[in-house]
C-alpha cells in the first residue's frame, strides 16, 4: 500500500513539472488512479490465485482416504498374522495329539 502511495506522489510531482491544462490534470489523475487499482488488484488477487492451486481444497478428504486405507491395510495384516499363529498351534497340537496316539498304539501292542 505504501508502495503505490509513493508511485502516485511521484508521478503528480512529475505532472507538476510539466505544464498542464485543467483537462490534461484530470485525464492525468484518473489514469494514475486506475493504475493504481489495478495494482492493488493484482496484489490482492496473484496471492489468492497462488493459494488455490498450491493448497488444494480436497487435501483433508485426501489424508483422511489414506490413514483409513493405512488403518484398514494394518488391521488386515494384524489378522493375517494372528491366523498363522492360531494355525502353527493347532498344528503343535496336533503333532501332540499324533505322538499320544502313537504311544497309545505303542502300548497296546505291547500288552
């Protein structure tokens, strides 16, 4: 803002030094002044233009979608993991139950 306060200063001093008419200073100021707001607008509207492609709107939905695949593919792995280890102990008993038959066997050949 301080900025275009001191281009518009600068360029009614250099419209003081040359020699002027009534109609030259009005044409000459309403030129200055919708430079002047159009500079403002373009320093307004370049940041809020930056901000809209730079920082997408969807980006929350996005990292919500990805810690719920994240949490979904942790928990499908923590059950794959338990149904191997439920597994190795049947197969432990199993093998258990097998050398009690066969000791069984065992002694009833024996007697």
């Amino acid at each position: 803002m301080l900025l275009m306060v001191m281009f518009g200063i600068v360029v009614i001093r250099i419209m003081n030094k040359i020699d002027l008419t009534g109609d030259q200073w009005v044409a000459g100021i309403t030129v200055v002044i919708s430079c002047l707001v159009s500079f403002a607008s373009v320093i307004i509207s370049i940041p809020l233009i930056i901000t809209k492609y730079l920082f997408s709107t969807k980006e929350d939905n996005n990292i919500a979608k990805i810690i719920l695949h994240t949490q979904k593919h942790d928990l499908s792995g923590k059950r794959i993991i338990e149904t191997k280890k439920e597994n190795e102990h049947i197969k432990e008993d199993s093998s258990i139950i097998k050398m009690i038959n066969d000791e069984v066997k065992k002694q009833a050949l024996k007697t």
